[in-house]
C-alpha cells in the first residue's frame, strides 16, 4: 500500500489531529485548566478553517486515492471551508452554553462530537465509493445523536435523541436496500463504474433502477429533511440545545446537500430523464410548499426554524437540477449565504434562551424596545431567509433559479415558478417574527433588557457581516464559479 495517498487527504487529517489535540487535552489536562477548552477549541479551529484556503490544500486539479474510492478537488475543498466557516461561527456562539452549570463536565464531549461528525461529513463529501460514503454517513450521524442528548436535565432532549436514532438508522436501512439493487443490477459500489454501467440503459431493467435509485434518494431525503421524509425535523430541533440544533439545521444540511449533488449527477446522472427527473421534482415542490405552510403555524421559533429550514432545503435541491458549473457554484453559495442567515437568527435564540430561556414567538413581541441590536440582527436573519434584496438571501436565491432555468424545459419554469410563488410566502411568515419585535406592542416585555455574552455578540456580528457582505460583493459568487470551473 502507497501511504502517500494519503496526503490527498489533507483536511481529513489536519481535522483528526484537532480531534486527538482537544481530546487528549479534556482528558488529562487538569481541572483548572480545563475551563479553556472552548476557547482553545476555537482558536485551533479558526488556525484550522484558515488552513483550508492555502494554495497548498485547494490544489488546481481533481486529485484521488485508495483507487479511486477517495477524490478532492478545488470545489469539494471549497464546500468542506464553507462548512468550516460554520461550524466556526457554531462553536464561538455555544461558548457560553458550554460553560453553562448543567453542561460544563460535559463540554469537552461536544467538542470531540461535533469534530467526529464533521469528519463524517467530509468523507461524504469526497467518498466517490459506497462504502466509504456509508462509513461518513454513520459517522457523521451516530454521534450527533448523541449531541442531541447532552442536555440530560431535559426530558425533550431525551426524547428528541430517540427520534433522531431511530430516524437515523431507519434511513440508513433504506439507502443501504438502496444501494444492494444498485449492486446486484450494475455489480459495483464506485461510482464511475456505476455511471458507466448505466450509460448501457437497455441491459438495465429500468423497474428496477426506479425503485433502487428511489431508496437512495429516500435514504439521503432523511438528512436533509426532504418532504415526506422530515417529521423528525421540528421535534429534533425543539428537544436538541440550541447549539446542537444550530449545527443539525445547517453544517449537516451542508454536507447532505452537497453528497445528493454528487450522488445523483456522478452516479445515475445518465438516467436522469429516464429514471429520477420526475422524483427530483415532486420531492422540491412537496419540500418547499410544506415546509412555508407548516411554518405559519409555529409559535416555536426553533420549531419554526426547522419548517423554514425543510423549505430551504427544497430551493437548495433547485441548485441539483443544473448539471453545471453554474448549478454547483449556486448551490455552494445558497449554502453559505444560508449558514449566516441561520445561523445569526439562531445566535438571537441561543442568547435569549441562556438569558431566560424564552424560544416562544410571543416573548418576542417588543424586543426592539428591550435589545434593539438583538431584534435588528434577528431581522436581518429573516430578510435574509425570505431574499429581500438587497441581503445576502436575495442572490442566493436569484443564482438558484437562474442555474436551475438554465436547463430550459417547460416543466423547469412551471417549478421555478411554483418556487417563486413559495417565496411569497414564506415572507409572510418570516415578517411574522419582524412584526411582533418592531410593531406589536405590549404592556410588559417578556424579554428584559440584557447583554449577551461576548461570544454571543461576536457569532452574530460574523453572521450579519456575512448577510451584508455577500449580498453587496459579487465576488464571493464569481470566486466559487472560477473554482467549480477548474
């Protein structure tokens, strides 16, 4: 075996020497000491997300391993340091959660958790093998299960890990039934090989195709809280702490978006009108209407964010219908743009919540007279979400449906039509939450006035440059377009 393969993987090792770095530190660093973890975690991780764009890593061509199971190139480095970028802002926010009473002894754990799926997430990403697809699937989801549950005082926290695990493992029975049809009617796991059989579509018994292709595609909807394969979504992110529920709603949304992106282009691209088109539709409509007509009924606002981020899913799966570098580039950049949209709204929740635990849509109302710069960071989040320009929001979901129009069908219009009427409305009841912060006005604030902490501040200040600085310099989206063309 040729061990210089594994230089290739320079991201997956650099994020397993953190891994061991903040685990050995949690376990025989003394109990002074241990108050810096979260920082140190930080620092290290920002060293690292910096790492991810050196010339070195990034490379200026597809590079592979393992023969041919691994791959990286320019554009998967890119998304793996969009994720970064997140999972950054997820950790500064949750610093003051994690030395919270109840979760200080088990900080170091949701360090080296968050860590291990993230791992997961990148093989996901660069897996161009099954096998090694299905080793980052698990490993991106088992532990966050666990994260779901680190709020042991909390029976929903219990309740919404068991949802989660049972969910996790049904879907991965699913795609892996999947994944056996796809065998048995190809005889390979590799994607390559499995394009190429699929090019020879006569000699393949195309009844058999669907149903495969639709268990992977029922597998992978579970992740990514694709309509009708989300009713865990609400429940998970109401019972899960608010920095758990951050990370599910867009690190994890992230990775899952990406992998389908490769899945179903490099593997069954070649059947897509034969065999997977009409499932890729019906799956965007349902996602996207369901999750705006559900998301009016929430009084929650972490209920009503995991409506928000089902429908969000939807119009990223738009960025999957344009098999090009344009389709790519929109789809990475509607995932940026949505990990600081998200994000600052749920660094508003978590600094209320820590506050005083208030994550009801009605503590809301009068907010701005109490924490103005709380309320207005909030609204920037849901201008954002909804695509009022001249936010972030608006370019990321003008790409979308630019790369998507692209392909030029009838059927493209009617569903980027049905997706702009969906914009309708979900900035209705995204100006809900504007509303009850600037214009309902009540006798006596349920939210008194407070500072948040440091760290706080500083997650939703990144966020809310992010907001304004992607949506008022085009050169991010041109960066990602010349990177996905290398």
């Amino acid at each position: 075996m040729d061990y210089s393969q594994f230089l290739a993987m320079k991201q997956e090792i650099g994020l397993l020497v953190l891994f061991l770095f903040v685990f050995l530190y949690d376990t025989f660093m003394p109990k002074h000491a241990l108050g810096c973890i979260g920082k140190v975690t930080c620092l290290l991780f920002g060293l690292f997300t910096l790492y991810g764009f050196c010339p070195s890593v990034i490379g200026d061509g597809v590079v592979d391993g393992f023969s041919g199971m691994y791959e990286t190139s320019p554009a998967i480095v890119a998304i793996k340091n969009i994720l970064n970028v997140g999972v950054l802002i997820v950790l500064i926010q949750s610093l003051k959660w994690t030395a919270s009473e109840h979760q200080v002894i088990r900080r170091g754990e949701f360090y080296e958790l968050l860590l291990i799926t993230l791992f997961g997430m990148y093989l996901m990403m660069s897996g161009r093998h099954f096998l090694v697809f299905i080793i980052g699937l698990e490993s991106a989801s088992l532990p966050l299960a666990a994260m779901v549950a680190l709020n042991k005082h909390r029976y929903e926290s219990h309740e919404a890990a068991a949802k989660y695990i049972m969910t996790a493992v049904f879907s991965s029975a699913v795609l892996l039934m999947g994944l056996s049809f796809v065998y048995g009617l190809t005889g390979s796991l590799y994607f390559g090989k499995i394009a190429s059989a699929m090019t020879a579509a006569s000699s393949v018994n195309v009844v058999m195709l669907v149903v495969a292709i639709a268990f992977v595609m029922s597998g992978v909807g579970f992740k990514l809280s694709l309509v009708p394969f989300h009713l865990w979504t609400a429940d998970v992110y109401q019972g899960a702490p608010t920095s758990v529920t951050s990370y599910l709603s867009v690190i994890s949304k992230g990775s899952a978006a990406f992998a389908f992106l490769v899945i179903l282009w490099q593997v069954f691209g070649t059947v897509y009108s034969l065999a997977w088109e009409w499932m890729l539709y019906a799956l965007i409509i349902l996602t996207i209407t369901v999750g705006n007509l559900f998301a009016i009924r929430q009084k929650n606002l972490k209920r009503f964010l995991a409506f928000s981020s089902i429908s969000q899913a939807g119009y990223i799966m738009l960025g999957i219908i344009g098999d090009n570098a344009m389709g790519e580039a929109a789809l990475m950049f509607y995932v940026l743009v949505y990990i600081f949209s998200n994000l600052a709204a749920f660094g508003v929740i978590g600094a209320i919540e820590n506050n005083c635990g208030k994550v009801s849509m009605d503590d809301y109302n009068g907010l701005y007279k109490t924490n103005p710069r709380l309320a207005v960071t909030m609204m920037l989040a849901m201008f954002s979400l909804a695509g009022i320009p001249p936010f972030a929001g608006f370019f990321s979901k003008f790409f979308i449906f630019t790369s998507a129009i692209n392909q030029g069908s009838i059927a493209i219009y009617v569903l980027v039509l049905i997706a702009l009427i969906n914009t309708i409305i979900s900035l209705y009841y995204y100006l809900l939450v504007v509303k009850a912060m600037f214009i309902k006005d009540v006798d006596e604030m349920t939210v008194a006035s407070f500072r948040s902490a440091f760290s706080e501040r500083l997650g939703m200040w990144i966020c809310v440059a992010g907001i304004l600085g992607l949506g008022l310099v085009s050169w991010f989206y041109d960066s990602l377009l010349c990177v996905v063309g290398l």
